[in-house]
C-alpha cells in the first residue's frame, strides 16, 4: 500500500512513509464473555443445600437476610423445602459479656469439634452490629483457624432490623444449616439485654460465659441472664487468674442454688475453662452432651423445641402484625394527629389507640375486598 502515500513517488527518493497500523481495538479480542449466570430458582438452592454446598448455604442465608420481598418470597419457600431435612443437630447458645472470650470460646471449642469431623455452623446475633458496623469482623479474626477449616461455616449476624426481625433471620438460617448437613450450631449472642431471651429460644443449651472477679458472682447482676444459663463457663482460667476464677466456681455453684429448679429437672453445671490454652474447652462439651442425654431421657429435649417452634410462631405473628400496622400510610399519618390529641388530653391513649386500630381494620377490610 506504500504507493498511496504521494511522498514515496520516485522523487522524493530520500523520504519513505511507512503506512499506519490499524487502530488496536478497544476490547481484547481474546476476552470470551462469560455466559451469562442463570437466575437461581428455589429448586437449585434447594437442592444446592441438600446437597452440602456451602456457597449456595450461603447465598440461601443471604436470602433470608435480605428485606426485599421478593428475595424473602424465594427464601420462605428454600426454608418450607428444607424444613424436613432440618432438626438434626445440636444447638448452642453462647452469652457473655462483651470481652468475655465468646469468640476466642468458638475457635477453641469449634476446632476440637471440627477435628473430630462434626460439622459447625456458627451464626450471631447481635442487633447493634447495624450501628458498630460488625463487631463480627474483629471476631472473625478471633476465628482465624475456624474461619478457614473445611467443615465450618461462620455467618456474622444479620444486621438490618430490630431484634425481633434479626433473630427470626438467624432462626431461619438454622433451618437451612441443618438441612445442609451441619450437626452442631453455636449461636453466639453479644450480651446485651434482649438478645439473650431470642437466643435461649432456639437453641437446646444456653451457655454463659463469665469472668472471674468482675464482681456479678456477689452482686447476683443479670439475674435473668443466669437463670436461663443450662451451664456457666469461667473463663480465663489461666495464669494468675486459676485461684480467683476457682472461687468463682464455688460462688456462682451457690448463687445457682437460689434460683427455682428449672422445668427441665437438671442442675446447671459450673465449670472453668481457658480457651486460650484450650483447657477444659472439651469438658464443656461433654457437659452440653450429658445435658442432651438427660433432656431426651425425661423427654423434655423435643418438648423444649416444640415450646420454641411455638413461641417463634407468636413472635412472627407479633411481628408481622405491627409492622403491618405501622408501615400503613394512613396510619403513619394518623398516628401523629393521635399522639398530638394524647398529649393534649383531648383524647385518652387507650381511646385513642383503639380508634387507630379500628381504623386499621376497616382500612385493611377494604382493601381486601
Ligand atoms: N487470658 C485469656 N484471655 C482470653 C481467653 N479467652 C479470650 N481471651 C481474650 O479476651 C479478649 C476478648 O475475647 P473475645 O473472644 O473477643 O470476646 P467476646 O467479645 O466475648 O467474643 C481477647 O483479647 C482474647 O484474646 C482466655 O481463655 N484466657
Ligand atoms: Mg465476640
């Protein structure tokens, strides 16, 4: 093509002009566009978990998390499937006190079990974590050997929604661990107020961790909290802590005596353990093991699960009543012209409350007509 170029005629003999290359295309000519991923549909989660895939486990969790109606749509349905595969595992609650070694507990506890090839999911709940941004995250860190092992699945807590909302999501994934093939589930809750009664409600043992010498052995504080424990672990048993975290074994031992026999007929055991140095982590196993046979024995392990699969019905009814209440439009409107009539004194709060609600149920009478 060189002659095109009128510089390389014969009389400039002294110039010649290369042609130009053509422009490099914009996109690599190599690059093969990936076929295009198939929407999953309920089947493929279904049968993506039943199967033990641990990525679809997780996209499934993710599901049930989300707030969008149509993604719970598919995850209701995920969970109605897997519920009968579900059920059969053992299921640990775990409390303490921010800096109790909740995590440090999980990791020790959770790789002995995971040695011995149990299967772990570890889930949480932790209502705040929306607020913190994931204490979760620094916990992971805490789970740095389970966070990797084979037969562990780690799930921060969900974290969008009041607590009500957050632990209907973790009762949820239970579900769907269960049904993929995980035999021991530890939720780890941090211990702040309300999380703990939804924790205790669905797991079969409720254990508390506790630190010796903070004082809550004399002062009987989270009375409540201790009376839900099935056992109490002290831990940082190690170093110089061993004398003080024995006596408070000896104190909680007594202070466990006041409480009221639990309906279940057993004793809540005390026990002391270092998850740092991985001392007494498996006796606490075998504590929550003669609890499962005990229960089982008198009867009471499947009747507990009935009391919570129950409870968990009244909660969701509980829930979806007032978010349905809450999230009208009229209703919202009207709320502020109530509370305004309420503070006013022209109206009484309970005169008031009932107006609303009978505004709500001709409001949804209509709308179902
Ligand atoms: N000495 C000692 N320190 C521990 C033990 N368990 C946890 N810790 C430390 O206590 C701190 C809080 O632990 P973490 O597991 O994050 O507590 P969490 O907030 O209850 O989950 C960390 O610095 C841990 O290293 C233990 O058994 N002995
Ligand atoms: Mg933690």
């Amino acid at each position: 093509m060189q002659h095109q170029h009128p510089e390389n005629e014969e009389k400039y003999k002294a110039l010649h002009v290369q042609s130009g290359v053509k422009d490099v295309p914009t996109v690599n000519p190599y690059f093969k566009p990936k076929r295009k991923s198939k929407t999953l549909v309920v089947s493929d989660y279904v049968e993506g978990i039943l199967a033990g895939d641990i990525a679809m486990l997780g996209q499934a969790v993710t599901l049930v998390e989300s707030s969008l109606t149509k993604h719970q749509t598919i995850a209701q349905q995920v969970i109605e499937k897997c519920l009968p595969y579900s059920g059969n595992s053992i299921r640990l609650g775990i409390t303490g006190v921010p800096g109790a070694g909740k995590s440090t507990f999980i990791e020790a506890l959770g790789m002995n079990l995971v040695k011995k090839g149990k299967k772990l999911a570890v889930l949480a709940i932790d209502p705040s974590s929306e607020r913190s941004k994931g204490s979760i995250l620094g916990d992971k860190t805490r789970m740095e050997e389970l966070s990797v092992a084979k037969n562990a699945f780690i799930r921060p807590s969900p974290s969008a929604g009041s607590l009500g909302g957050v632990a209907r999501k973790t009762r949820e994934s239970i579900v769907l661990c269960e049904a993929a093939g995980f035999d021991t589930i530890f939720i780890e809750t941090v211990g702040v107020g309300q999380s703990e009664t939804a924790v205790h409600s669905m797991v079969d043992f409720f254990l508390l961790l506790q630190l010796a010498g903070t004082g809550d052995e004399l002062q009987g504080i989270k009375r409540g909290i201790m009376e839900m424990a099935d056992g109490i672990a002290i831990n940082k048993c190690d170093g110089s802590n061993v004398q003080k975290s024995n006596l408070a074994k000896v104190q909680f031992e007594s202070g466990l005596r006041l409480f009221p026999a639990p309906e279940s007929g057993w004793t809540p055991t005390v026990a002391t353990c270092s998850s740092i140095q991985n001392i007494g982590i498996f006796e606490i196993w075998d504590m929550v093991n003669e609890y499962i046979a005990f229960t089982k024995q008198v009867s009471y392990f499947d009747y507990k699960r009935n009391l919570q699969s129950k409870y968990w019905m009244y909660e969701s009814i509980n829930e979806q009543l007032k978010a349905d209440f809450y999230n009208h439009n009229t209703i919202k409107a009207l709320l502020a012209e109530a509370e305004t009539n309420v503070i006013s004194n022209k109206v009484s709060s309970f005169i008031a409350a009932k107006e609303l609600l009978n505004t709500f149920r001709g409001l949804q009478y209509k709308e179902n007509l």
